[in-house]
C-alpha cells in the first residue's frame, strides 16, 4: 500500500495582533484519515491557526498546503468547496434559517456531479441524528445539537478534512461520548481527515492517533498521547500543572 | 440565474402540519381577496382621487419590495436608494423629453445604467465591512443631487423634470386618469411579491440570508459572500429602476429632492421596516398601513391648514415599529396568524 498523502501541511506559519505574537513559526502536518489532537492553553492560538488554514485570516508569514497545493491565499469559501471544513470555537450558526437550510445552504455549495442535494441533506440530517429537529431554528435547539447542526454544515456536500474547535466543549458527558461517537464515524465511514481542538485531554487521549502541542504560540511536541504525555518538554511547560485532566 | 432547491431541501416542506397548510391557504385567499378588489376599484362607485392614492402606495411597495431584496433579505443596509429610482425617473424622462424615445424602452435604459452603477458601488465597498457600503450610498445620493443639478439642460436643475404630456397615450404610456395605472402599479406589486418568494427558495436567496446572518460562516460554508451581496444588490437595483419607470409615468415629474432626498430615502425603506424586513408580505402591508395613514393624515392636515404631516407620521410609525413590533408587522404582530405560511 501507498503511504497516505499529506491531507494538510503548516510550514512556518507566524501572525500577530498588534503586538501580540499569536503563532510563531508554526510547523506541522497531518496525513489523509489522521485523527489528531490540537491541544494547549487558553491562548495558545489553537483558534487563530484555524482561521489562517480555513483563509478567514491570513498569516503573517508561512505556508499552508492542502493535498499537496498551496493554498495560502485561497479565499475561504474556495477553500471550503475543495471539501476543507471547519466548525468555530462559539457556534456560529444561520439563526434566522431552519437546520435543514443550514446544512442545505452548504451542501449546494460543493456536491458532486450527480448527487442528489435534497438526499445529500437528508443523509447528514441523519448522520447527525438531526431528523427531527429539522424545521426547527438554531435557537430552540440544547447547545449540543447546536454542534451537531455545526458539524453538519461542515461536512455538507464535500469534506476531506475537518477542523473542529472545542465541539465537544460545554456538553455534559453523555452528549460528548455520543458526538465523539459520531466523529469517529464520519472518520471512518466517509474517510475525513480530522483535526480537534480540545483542552479535555481525557476525551481526546481516546480518539486521537496524534497530538499536535501548541504553547505560547508555537509548537512544542508532535507524537502519540503517550510520547507526548511522558515528553519532558511538555510537562514542564503545561500539563505539569494538568496532569490530572491527561488521565 | 439559479435554479430554485428542490422541495426536500427547503424549509418547511418536508412535514408541513395541516394547520400550516391551512394558514398558507388562508394568507393567499386574502392575498387574491386584496387584488381582487384593487383590480375592481375603477369599477365601483370611487372617485379618481381614492384610486391615485392607491396607485401611490403600490407603488411604494413595489419599490420598498425592491429595497426589501438587498436590505431585507441580503442584510445591506442601503441608505440610499433613491439613486437608482432617480436615475430610473431621469433616464425615462430625459430620453422621452429629448430624444422622443418612448418609456417603454427608456426604462430598460435606467435599469441598465442602475447597474452600471451599483456594479461600481459595490465593487468598491461589498468586501469591506457593511457601514462602508451604506456610506456609499449616502455617498451616491449626495452625488447625485450635484450632478442632477448641474446638468440643467438635460435635467432641469434644480426644478426638476417634467415629462411632455401627451394625454391619453399608450405609446408615451401616459393616461389622464390614474386606472391605467392602477393595473399596472398592481402588477408590479404582483411580479415583485412573486420574484421575492422566488428568491427566498432559491439557492441565491438561501446564500444571501446566510451572508446577512453571518458572513464568516457563510465563506465557511461554501458561500461566495462578495458575489452574493453583488447578485443581491443588482436585483434591487434593477428592480427600483423598473419600478421608477412606472414612478415617472405616474408622477411626471422628478426633481433632485424627490429623486435623492432623504425623505425619498426614508419612504423607500419604510414599506419593509413597517411591514416586516425580508418577508415577500412585508412591504406590501407596510406599505399599505403607510400610505393609508399619511393620505389620512394629510388630509387631515389640510383641513386644519396644516402640510407635511405625512413626514412626522413616517416618524411616528417608525418609532412605533422599532420600539413594539421590531421585526415588522408580519413578524411580530401577525407572526401565529402567519406561523408556517410563506411569509
Ligand atoms: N482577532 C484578534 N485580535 C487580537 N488578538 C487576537 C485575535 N484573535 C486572537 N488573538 C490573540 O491571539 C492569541 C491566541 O488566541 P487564540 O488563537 O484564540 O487561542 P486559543 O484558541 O488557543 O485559546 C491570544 O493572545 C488572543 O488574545
Ligand atoms: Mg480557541
């Protein structure tokens, strides 16, 4: 067998605020049907990475590469049709639209020659477990089906790799084992690459193959949960004083 | 142009209760009650001065539909609409004035030079954030005062424009009675209330209520922000051209106030805020509530030697909208009476 290709490549990504330094240097990559971990503190610029490879900024230096292409300057919405998804940190949905055309909206955005929209829509409804809130607003859904509709738009139409930030943040146990569940289908079943921003390292340590380490805006460790877990760079720097939340 | 989304991928469609069936119903049957009527009116005992007015208001609907399409549903806040009904009324009238070519193409004319000019408009402010593009507008208008009032040859200045009249004349699409006017104003308010539910369930229309809601999430779904708010921005555009050609008809007369002044402005945009932005039924009963109230109350006013009332009565019923009924007539008020009709 081939060695999977290199779904998404970062090479020295660096932006600022102003002053602030919120990514230097940034260097990693993630390879097709990966499922990797983005962790770090609050602040690490685990959020403004994502906007720099999903084009809603831009870097202030580096590369991003997709499938092989640069894509640094493509416009976001370019992007997203080449099937690069993202869901954002606060859930930002179409409020004044109903699940369904959220998910639609997206879906007719990027499906294939010769899929059907309205069974492209019906499938992610279900994939989401959505069937029955689908002519609701995002507004009278509980925050984890708020995600769910968020995942769903994501991945409507065409999706190779999806970024998710904190989707599993703010839901009580039950509701992120089941999101997780789903996650990992969507992983195997239609072959996306993932990639998870979370701080609850417990969940993560679970359905990550990789963690990628983010710390005072750059990289610190790239390994498996446990090579970075036991890295003494690691420790000392942020999950010394969080080794319980590893566990 | 876009192909509307097949029934599954709507909203609403896939399991519409009975009582949402029923309500859609009843709104249409009202909606076909209110034309019918419209349509009768040079029929029953009603004098010219009634059915002038009611021309007016449908033709401020039709033109607050226009305004609807960009404002309400593509969330750009144009302040300044009046320049593509200015230079709807003005391109009209000075290639009928001047050249004696009939309105009829005259119009097509305005709506292309509309364009022209929103295509500039916006392809200087639609990436910036959305302020920008409503100073652009104010902009425009500002500009448009100046230049409709130096070109005192084509467009008589400051005093206006008045269109050579020619009597009862299908070619100069004139009419000394208003009922000419009252099929035609009523079919603009026709078409434009359908091409608005058209736009609603079509693939653009779902675009450009994602950008209003949130444009970051639309580029992150796929959407084309930059060509959406365009697409949305020249409907309108063209739409207030068109509808200003029938303006032009009906007034004769268009001076740089009426045309570029910021109660023209205001009056483009009540019919929607009033009725209910983005809704197809906003404007038309915005509209309707606001020019019954204002012919009430100037008349009114005359009586008691007063003019101008209609100005502090848009106030008013803005005020009123804004503090009790934000999301319009048809959102707030009639929003369980309408509860899954298309609204
Ligand atoms: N739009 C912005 N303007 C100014 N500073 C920002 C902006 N976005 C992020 N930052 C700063 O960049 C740093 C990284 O933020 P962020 O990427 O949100 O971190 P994380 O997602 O890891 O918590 C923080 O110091 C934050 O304050
Ligand atoms: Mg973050």
């Amino acid at each position: 067998m081939n060695a999977p290709a290199v779904a998404l490549e970062v090479r020295n990504i660096a932006r600022n605020f102003g002053g602030v330094v919120a990514l230097r240097d940034v260097t990693f990559s993630v390879r097709e049907g990966e499922v990797v971990g983005l962790i770090g503190p609050n602040g690490a610029g685990k959020s403004t990475l994502f906007e720099i490879v999903s084009g809603n900024i831009r870097p202030s230096g580096g590369r991003v590469a997709y499938f092989g292409r640069d894509c640094t300057t493509m416009a976001s919405h370019l992007r997203r049709r080449a099937g690069m998804c993202r869901t954002f940190q606060k859930v930002r949905l179409f409020e004044s639209m109903t699940v369904r055309q959220n998910i639609s909206v997206a879906a007719s955005q990027c499906l294939p020659k010769g899929r059907d929209l309205g069974e492209e829509v019906n499938n992610i409804l279900a994939q989401m477990r959505l069937e029955h809130q689908a002519e609701r607003r995002p507004s009278e859904l509980t925050l984890a089906d708020r995600k769910r509709v968020e995942i769903g738009r994501a991945i409507a139409g065409h999706c190779r790799l999806l970024m998710l930030d904190e989707s599993l943040s703010g839901l009580t146990h039950d509701e992120a084992e089941h999101l997780i569940d789903e996650i990992m289908q969507l992983n195997r079943a239609r072959g996306i690459t993932v990639i998870v921003v979370e701080h609850v390292l417990s969940v993560l340590a679970a359905m990550v193959q990789r963690l990628v380490v983010l710390h005072n805006a750059t990289v610190i460790a790239d390994g498996t949960p446990s090579e970075v877990a036991h890295d003494p760079v690691v420790i000392e720097a942020y999950l010394g004083t969080k080794q319980k939340a590893l566990r | 142009m876009e192909a509307a989304l097949p029934e599954s991928a709507r909203g609403g469609v896939a399991k519409p209760s009975s009582e949402a069936d029923a309500r859609r119903r009843r709104a249409f049957i009202y909606g076909l009650i209110a034309f019918l009527l419209v349509a009768s009116l040079p029929f029953l005992p009603v004098n010219n001065y009634i059915i002038a007015a009611v021309v007016r208001a449908l033709i401020f609907i039709s033109l607050g539909q226009a305004w609807n399409v960009v404002a309400g549903i593509g969330g750009l806040l144009s302040l300044g609409h009046g320049v593509f009904l200015g230079i709807g009324c003005y391109t009209t009238g000075i290639l009928f004035n001047q050249y004696g070519i009939p309105p009829w193409l005259g119009v097509w004319v305005g709506a292309v030079l509309s364009l022209l000019v929103a295509l500039v408009m916006g392809s200087m402010t639609l990436r910036m954030r959305g302020v920008f593009f409503a100073l652009a507008t104010v902009a425009a208008s500002l500009a448009m005062v100046q230049i409709s009032r130096h070109f005192v040859d084509l467009t008589g200045g400051a005093d206006g424009l008045a269109l050579k009249f020619f009597g009862n004349s299908w070619w100069a699409a004139q009419s000394r009675t208003p009922a000419p006017f009252l099929y035609a104003s009523l079919a603009f308010v026709t078409l434009y209330y359908w091409i608005t539910r058209w736009i609603l369930n079509s693939k653009l229309g779902l675009e450009m209520q994602a950008v209003r809601d949130d444009e970051v999430a639309a580029a992150a779904a796929g959407v084309a922000v930059f060509r959406t708010k365009m697409l949305g921005l020249l409907v309108s555009a063209a739409m207030t051209a068109l509808a200003a050609g029938l303006y032009m008809q009906f007034y004769m007369a268009i001076d740089p106030e009426a045309a570029f002044g910021l109660s023209q402005a205001i009056q483009l945009q009540l019919p929607a805020l009033i009725g209910g932005l983005g809704t197809a039924w906003g404007p038309i009963i915005g509209g309707a509530v606001m020019i019954f109230l204002s012919e009430v109350t100037n008349w009114g006013g005359t009586k008691i030697g007063v003019s101008g009332v209609d100005i502090l009565v848009y106030g008013l019923m803005l005020l009123v909208v804004v503090l009790y009924a934000p999301k319009g007539i048809v959102g707030s008020v009639l929003r369980n009476a309408m509860k899954g009709a298309d609204r």
